[in-house]
C-alpha cells in the first residue's frame, strides 16, 4: 500500500513534466524560443531532483544545509524563467524575495551547525 | 534580435546550473560539493538575470534584474563562506584522499 501510493506520486510527477514539455505551447513566443524554454523547465525539474536526493540522502547535516542554499539560488533563477515564459513581470519581484530570504536562512543554518546560540 | 541573444544568455545559465547540481550530487566531500556547486550556480543563476535584462531593456523589470545580480554575487559567497566555516568547526571530516588542510593548522598555531 505504502510503495504503491509512492509509485502514483513518481508517474504523476512525470506526467506533468511530459505534459508542460510537449503540449503547453507557449504562444507568446516564437517557435524555437519556446522549444528552448520548455527543454530549460525539464533541466530545472532535474536539478531540483538532485538537491533534494542530497537533502534526504545526505550523510551529515552540512550536506543538507548545503542542498538548502544551492536549492534556494536555483529558484531564484527558476521565477526568471517563470517571467520570460508567460510574460508576466511580477516573477521577478519574487525571485528577488526569495533571494533574502534564502540568505538569511543560510546564515542562520551556518550559525546552528557551528553550535552557538543566535544572539552571539 | 535583443531576444535572441537574452534566451541564448538564459540557456547558458541554465547548462551551469545543470553542471553545478551534477557536482552537487556526484562529488565525495562537503567542502567540494560547497565549491562546486556555488560557483556554478551564482554564474548560472547571473547570466540568467542578465538574459532577463537583455529581454526587457532599461525597464522597471530590467533594473530590478540588475539589482538582483548585485545581490546574489555578494550574498552567495557570504553564505558560502559562513557553510564552510560550520562544518569545519562543527567537525566534519575530509574526503580521505585530500592533501592538505591549511584551516585546521592555522588553528592549531593559535
């Protein structure tokens, strides 16, 4: 039942990502544009897969808080890809955000893993 | 034409991203994943924001683009730098084939 319900999850996961792939057209684009655009989204989607395979199968917390920063920068770059593709301007206000939010996580995770207190 | 260039800008940053991602989960160590997959990434994730720029010209959009440059070149070696320094204080081992470890000396000399 267990391995069952993961197996859905993986052949959902993959059915959206065939489905944006090679049936979204992106209209407001010329043709090879959009076919470079969509190849980028299936890049982003495996470079995701591989941060998050390291935060799970990390062998020490570093190599987690590490995962977190990287996965972090890649979204930022992810809302710009996001913004070109539909043309819609307000992505970038997120990448930015998101961008100093992802900082100050990292630098609180640094200050854990060196084992002080957060008011030193 | 200004487009065309920007989305070829985008792709190259993209294929960075890929490589330091695929440093990220293919390396030994904490401290060559840190190397390998931040500089990949800030370089990937800034060409991608200046593709974005090439596309927009000098709009509110563009501008804030090279904003976000500015800030992810000198937030992401800081945080880097702060990762690195807590694994290593917080006594995480090398890889067994590294050479040298000139932090570790440097703390024994003090």
């Amino acid at each position: 039942m267990h391995r069952l319900f993961r197996w859905i999850i993986g052949f959902l996961i993959l059915a959206i990502v065939t489905w944006v792939i090679f049936f979204v057209h992106l209209d407001s684009l010329l043709e090879w544009q959009s076919l470079l655009l969509k190849r980028s989204f299936l890049i982003f989607f495996m470079c995701s897969v591989f941060c998050l395979y390291r935060v799970l199968k990390g062998p020490t917390a570093a190599d987690r808080a590490v995962a977190i920063d990287i996965l972090g920068i890649l979204i930022v770059g992810f809302c710009v890809i996001l913004g070109v593709a539909t043309r819609r301007d307000w992505y970038i206000d997120i990448s930015i955000a998101w961008a100093l939010q992802s900082f100050i996580a990292t630098l609180a995770l640094a200050k854990y893993l060196e084992g002080r207190n957060f008011d030193e | 034409m200004n487009e065309t260039i920007g989305i070829i800008f985008i792709f190259i940053g993209i294929v960075f991203d890929f490589f330091g991602c695929l440093g990220l989960l293919r390396l030994p160590d904490v401290y060559n994943r840190l190397q390998a997959s931040t500089k990949c990434v800030t370089l990937g994730t800034c060409s991608i924001l200046f593709g974005l720029f090439l596309i927009r010209g000098f709009t509110s959009t563009g501008i804030k683009a090279l904003m976000c440059i500015v800030f992810v070149l000198l937030t992401a070696p800081v945080s880097a730098h702060a990762l690195g320094r807590g694994a290593h204080r917080s006594g995480v081992k090398l890889w067994d084939n590294s050479t040298c470890d000139h932090y570790a000396e440097d703390k024994e000399i003090r």
